[in-house]
C-alpha cells in the first residue's frame, strides 16, 4: 500500500515523533514524516510545507494550552485535516477536541496499523473515533469512523470543504494529477476525495457525481 503522504506530527516527545515515524515507515516506506515540537514550529512548517496531507496534533505542546494549538492551526491552514494524537482517550477529551474542530482522536495507544487507518478515514471526509468509544470498554484495536458527528461539511452536499474543492475542480475537466498539484496534495490523497463524494452521491463516476451536485 504506497501511500506517499506527508505527515506532519507535532509533539513535544522525540521518542514519541520517532515511533510514530518508525511505525508508519513500516507499513509504507513512501510516507515523509515532518517533526515539531511545539506549535511556534508547526507554523514555520505549514507555508514551507504546502504538500502536507494532515497533523497529527499533541495537546501537551508547551506554548499552548488546551485547544488554542489546534486553534492556531485552523487559522493558518484551514483545509488540512488535524487529528489529536493524545495519552488520554477517555469521552470528555475526545468529544472536546471534536467540539473544537479536530477531525479525530487517536490514542497514543493505538497499534500502527489502526494509526494508519485512521489517517485515511480522516483524509477520506470521516472523523475518527477510537473504537473503545463506540464499543463501550472493549478494546476492539481496530479503526472506527463516525459519520453522525460534526464534520463541517456543507449543509446541502454533504461534502468537507476539501471535498467540494475536489469537486469544482473536476467539473473543471481536471485530472486527479492536476488537481493535487491545484491544491498542494498528493495523487493518493486525491483519490481518496473522489471515493468519498463519489460514495456520498451514491454515484459511480465523476460525471454522475457533477450531476448530482448540481441537483442539490
């Protein structure tokens, strides 16, 4: 499964960005892991970086408190995804951090297998829940996704901002190569936008899909 995304995880431990960068590069060698340790960092990297395809956010960074670092992170960039990474995956924390916009939650915990595919739930329109969550106090190790949440997507389409984006671009006869390059992100991450609206309209192509969004 080659990937070919890049992944940007802010945390304050270098043995925890190391792990996660070890574990990924594991599962697939073609997935570039940027570091930071702080959010004064994460922002430094966001304009340098355009090609980043998510965050993956610690809420312990040490020049922000609570949820002002995914805040800051909104602002700067409002159209990549930020998952929380966190040692706590208990209900309030969890439903905090979607509250205040993140479009998942991934326990530190989490085997790397269930990291990975919550990155491409998330990068899929989806938000991320851990499975203890939606399976009482089972721990199930698997990947969940939750549809029933806020995921600011458009009232009328049912898109992600991201994902309306992808569509305008494809009604403008652009290939999945081109829009990557329109929208600073990978071919793959592309891909994964076409599924999701293509499964949202409940349509098998691209062209049934500018049909039925014109029809909202």
């Amino acid at each position: 499964m080659l990937l070919m995304l890049k992944i940007l995880v802010a945390d304050d431990h270098d043995l925890v960005r190391e792990g996660v960068n070890t574990a990924l590069a594991e599962l697939d060698p073609q997935i570039s892991i940027l570091g930071a340790n702080c959010i004064a960092a994460v922002l430094q990297l966001l304009p340098t970086h355009p090609d980043i395809d998510i965050v993956l956010l610690d809420l312990g960074l040490p020049d922000c408190e609570q949820f002002s670092g995914l805040l800051q992170i909104r602002e700067a960039a409002p159209d990549i995804p930020v998952a929380i990474l966190s040692a706590l995956d208990d209900q309030v924390s969890v439903h905090a951090a979607l509250a205040a916009g993140a479009d998942g939650y991934i326990p530190k915990t989490s085997n790397k297998k269930v990291i990975l595919q919550a990155i491409c739930l998330i990068l899929a329109g989806e938000i991320y829940l851990p499975s203890i969550l939606l399976q009482g106090n089972q721990r199930t190790g698997s990947a969940a996704s939750v549809t029933h949440l806020p995921q600011r997507r458009d009232a009328v389409t049912g898109l992600t901002r991201r994902q309306i984006q992808v569509l305008e671009l494809i009604e403008k006869g652009l290939s999945n190569k081109e829009i990557a390059r329109q929208i600073f992100c990978t071919e793959g991450t592309v891909k994964a936008h076409v599924t999701a609206i293509l499964k949202t309209f409940g349509v098998s192509s691209r062209a049934k899909a500018i049909i039925a969004a014109k029809a909202c």
